[in-house]
C-alpha cells in the first residue's frame, strides 16, 4: 500500500541537510505521548503578530483542578504550499 501510513503508525521525523535540533525531538517525544495518551486538542488561537485565527495543536495537562493547554505548533490551510521537503530548493 503507499501513500499515508496505517493508523497509529508513528513516521520518526525526517532529517534533512541539518540535524533536527534536541529540543525539538524533545518536543515530538513529548507530542508521541500526548497522543498515546489521548491528551491532544485543537485549540483555536490568535497570532500574536497578525490577530488572525490559528488553529493550535495542544497537549491537555490536567493540574489539580486546573487545565492546562501546552501549545506544539498550528495547522496551515495547504501544508503543500507552505513547507518544502528536504533537499528542495525554494521556486520563489
């Protein structure tokens, strides 16, 4: 089969020219065990330069009585538009 991965199928993140720096693995470790865990939301946010809405991935961190949403990155309308794969060179 090709295409996207089965379902819970966990894709390493891919190293390009330069070495993916260790507080960013730390941070997709710490994605993996939110998810595990069921602990991820969608949180709608507001850029903090532009105002306009971002659509955030969050870890849901239950303390004491309290909630707490540690934001891991936003969603894009077109990621194929916006990032280019290793190795690519920029067209515009």
């Amino acid at each position: 089969m090709t295409g996207s991965p089965p379902v819970g199928h966990v894709v390493p993140p891919v190293i390009g020219p330069e070495p993916i720096p260790e507080s960013y693995r730390r941070l997709f470790d710490a994605l993996l065990r939110a998810a595990d865990d069921s602990a991820l939301a969608l949180l709608e946010c507001r850029d903090v330069v532009t105002g306009t809405p971002r659509y955030v991935i969050c870890a849901v961190l239950h303390d004491d009585d309290e909630v707490v949403m540690i934001p891991f990155g936003h969603l894009c309308a077109d990621p194929h538009e916006a990032y280019l794969p290793p190795g690519a060179a920029a067209t515009r």
